[in-house]
C-alpha cells in the first residue's frame, strides 16, 4: 500500500509528524476537558450530597454518608470512552494526513530539484547536490530517484574534477600542480577564439553557451563556434572517453549534417568549431508559417538521410529538435548538435522537469532517464515531423508536465489538428510508439515508407 511505502522515508515520516501537530494538539486539549474539564464542571454542577444518617432522629456521630450524583458517577464510567473516540478520530485524522502528505513530500521534492537546476546553472555544484538530496529524500519516484541518484554522482564527479588545458588532455600532457576549476564564462571579448578564430557575430545562445559566427584566420573561411560546458577532469578514462567520442564526431560526414571541424581550448573553456550554416533554425521557419506537405517530406528525407548515416556509424544524436535542425538558404537540411550531448556527457534529462533544452521531442526512455538509442532519434524525429505536419507541437505545458506526458500520454491524432494523408499520419504515429519495440526499428525502414508513400504526392 502507498501509504505504507511512505513511512519507510525518514524524511516524510518528519514531515508527517511535523504536520501532525493539530493532532497532538487535539488529542491533549481533548485529554485536559475530558479529564478535568468536565470532571470539575460535574463536580461544580452536582456537588456531592452529604447526608447525616439518624436513628429515630438520632444523629450518629460517624454515621456521615456522602452521596454522589448519578452524573458523576456515569461520568466516571464512561470517561474512558470518550478518551477511545478522542484517539479513534486523531488515529483517522493521522492517517489523512500522510495521504496528503505525500502530495506535500512530491511538491518540496519538485521544488529542491528546481533549486538544484538553478544552482547548477549558475554554478554552484555543491549547493545542486544538496538540494538533488533533499529532493531524493521527498520523492516516491523510483525511476526519478535513480536518476537523481545518478545526476549526484556526475556532480560530484564534475565537483572534484579538475579542468586542464584540452591541449594537454590531447597530447596526455597533466599539469604537475593542481588547477583551479574552471569557472566558464560567456566569450564576449574581442579577442580571437584560440588566437585563431575572429568573431564576427553571435548566432545564438542555447542551453551550453553562445554560438558565434567566426572567421577562421588560417584557412581562411566562416565557422560556427559553440562553447563546451565541460570539466576536462584529470582523470584519465573520462579523458579516454571524450576524446574517442569527438574522434567518432568528427568522422560523421555527411551533406545533412553540420561538419565538425575542431576542438579548440580558449581561456581554459572549450571550443566546438564547426560548419557554418547560412540560413534558419527550424523551428524558426516552423512558427514563421505551416510548411506545404511536399516541403515538409523533402526535409523529412533529408533529416532522415542524415540520421542513416550516422545511426549507420553507430552514432545516435540523443537530442533531436527542431533548434538542432538547420534549413540552408537553398533548402539543404543539416543535422547540427549529432551526439553532442553524450559528447559533453549529460543527458538531456536535467530534474524537475527542467531539460537541457526542450523535453517537447524527447523519448520516453530518455525521459525516464534511460539510455538512448537509435529508436529515441526516431521518436524524436516522429515529433518534429508531428510538429512539421500539424503547425503545432504534440504536447504543450510546463516542462514537467510535458515530460510526464511523453512517458504516459499519446499526444491527439495529428488529424485532428490539421488535414494530413492517412499514411503520414500512421507513420508518425508509429514513430511514437510509447514502446520502443513497436517504433520503427531503424532509420531506413521509416524512410522506405517516407518515400514510397513521397512519390505519389
Ligand atoms: N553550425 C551553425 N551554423 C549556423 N548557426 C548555428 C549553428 N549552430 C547553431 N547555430 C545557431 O545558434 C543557435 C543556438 O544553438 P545551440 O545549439 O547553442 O542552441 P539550441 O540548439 O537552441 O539548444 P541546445 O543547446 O540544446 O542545442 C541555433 O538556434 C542556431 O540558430
Ligand atoms: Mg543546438
């Protein structure tokens, strides 16, 4: 039973018996009137009688009766009932109070989890520990508690980790002295990037940093420049680990997807160098108007070409969204962002709902904290093509509340929204199977259904 579940944390019992202070309240005054209260009062009222018992009018010297009324007398018989209904009524008023606490216990756990995002996001990693750990300690959320519990331990580890210069983690040079951490700061000075790269102007910021318009000064062309929210740690398989990831990125070259060029290392924060890209974000041309359906499936091939490939190279983008989604002035579609996340080593999961960019496109694996794979970027994609056809997201709503949706809910029928051909609806449809095993299994098993159906449009 739920109820039963609550009392094995400490901390909801705390605040179970911190609620219950009417109760105690209740059960002590009820105690005090019933046992001197009324006691007094009924003495007050009927007071003893004293008799001086006689024989033949003679009054016998210790012949004294005292007399108590009937009221007292039931009194005390019956006080001890009164005492049981007292207790009964603070028992089942116990009891409805853990119900309703553990509405209490999910809300505080709700809002230490946005304590601890928002602590993240400025930094203060300790004070994002402690607030993941008071939010374990509210939440009944098995599955959420073990990504807290998992979040912890990446803080923890990005807490003790030291920052070292990417040139040295490259060439597995270590400082001999201990570095301070690195303290990452937007990269507004005029200053070249790495001494190499001339800013010229800011395209965007999302949720890791800004992304700049630069000039390269040695080949002599444009790139886009994004910041990297990373320690570099001093530990070695982290090292390892980030280095086979980027080598693995930068192989994935493709014309739909955004190339990248280099990592560079700029005032102890870290460079993502790649393709420009000379045109719209998607979803900028998404909310500027609703596309024509063959304009939509042309870029749905084209997406879907992209991700061919890369699934092909065994490389899942984990956070595909119409924001990492680049249209070309002559209508070339570029995957930008292709497994940047696993890249920098965060999930797009963050807590309390909050996300690394936006939950609307996010799996339900990934929203229940589970590892991705090649079908999340089909059910991501399946909502960006849902968004594309119907002019509107699947799911609106806090951020929160739409990741619960995208574990529990099917969003309506895209027809329901806007006039769209059975099949494309099927295929959507089927891309966002809740179970992973009936979405597509793979790329090109969608985009064999795209195109067949495609040529008769
Ligand atoms: N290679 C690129 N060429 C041109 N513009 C780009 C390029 N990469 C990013 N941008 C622009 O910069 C903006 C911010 O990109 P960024 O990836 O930082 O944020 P995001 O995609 O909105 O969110 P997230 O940080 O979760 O990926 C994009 O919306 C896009 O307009
Ligand atoms: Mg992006």
């Amino acid at each position: 039973m739920n109820s039963l579940r609550l009392l094995k944390k400490p901390a909801i019992i705390k605040l179970w018996l911190r609620r219950s202070l009417p109760v105690y309240l209740f059960v002590i005054i009820s105690f005090i009137t019933i046992k001197y209260g009324l006691t007094a009062y009924l003495k007050h009222k009927y007071p003893p009688i004293v008799k001086d018992d006689t024989v033949f009018g003679v009054r016998l010297p210790f012949a004294k009766r005292v007399y108590r009324e009937r009221w007292l007398t039931a009194y005390d018989k019956w006080s001890p009932y009164f005492f049981l209904v007292a207790t009964g009524i603070a028992g089942l008023w116990m009891f409805a109070l853990l119900k309703s606490t553990s509405d209490v216990a999910h809300d505080l756990s709700m809002a230490a989890l946005e304590k601890s995002d928002k602590a993240e996001t400025s930094g203060d990693l300790s004070q994002a520990i402690y607030n993941l750990k008071v939010a374990t300690s509210f939440s009944m959320d098995d599955t959420l508690i073990e990504s807290m519990n998992q979040k912890i331990e990446k803080l923890k580890f990005s807490l003790s980790s030291r920052s070292a210069l990417l040139s040295k983690t490259l060439t597995g040079q270590g400082r001999t002295e201990p570095e301070k951490t690195v303290v990452k700061q937007a990269t507004d000075s005029a200053d070249p990037i790495a001494g190499r790269y001339k800013k010229i102007k800011k395209l965007g910021q999302g949720a890791m940093g800004v992304v700049w318009l630069a000039e390269d000064a040695v080949l002599e062309r444009q790139v886009a420049i994004k910041e990297l929210p990373i320690h570099i740690a001093e530990d070695a398989e982290f090292k390892e680990r980030f280095l086979r990831e980027a080598k693995l990125l930068a192989r994935l070259t493709h014309p739909n997807i955004v190339q990248l060029y280099d990592i560079v290392e700029d005032k102890d924060v870290l460079h993502y160098t790649m393709e420009y890209v000379e045109g719209q974000s998607m979803d900028q041309i998404v909310k500027a108007s609703k596309l024509p359906l063959d304009t939509v499936l042309d870029y749905a091939v084209q997406i879907l070409k992209g991700m061919d490939y890369a699934h092909g190279m065994k490389i899942i983008h984990r956070d595909l969204k119409p924001m990492n989604i680049m249209i070309r002035k002559d209508n070339i579609v570029k995957i930008a962002d292709f497994g940047l996340a696993k890249l920098v080593g965060s999930s797009s999961v963050t807590m309390a709902g909050t996300v690394m960019g936006s939950p609307l496109y996010m799996s339900p694996e990934q929203a229940m904290g589970e590892e991705a794979d090649e079908r999340s970027d089909i059910y991501s994609f399946s909502m960006i093509l849902y968004e594309l056809t119907t002019g509107t997201p699947a799911f609106t709503g806090a951020p929160k509340d739409v990741i619960t949706r995208q574990i529990q809910a099917m969003p309506e029928r895209p027809s329901s929204r806007a006039s769209i051909p059975d099949w494309l609806e099927a295929v959507i449809l089927k891309g966002l199977s809740k179970n992973k095993e009936q979405r597509y299994q793979t790329i090109s098993a969608m985009l064999t259904d795209i195109k067949n159906h495609k040529q008769h449009v």
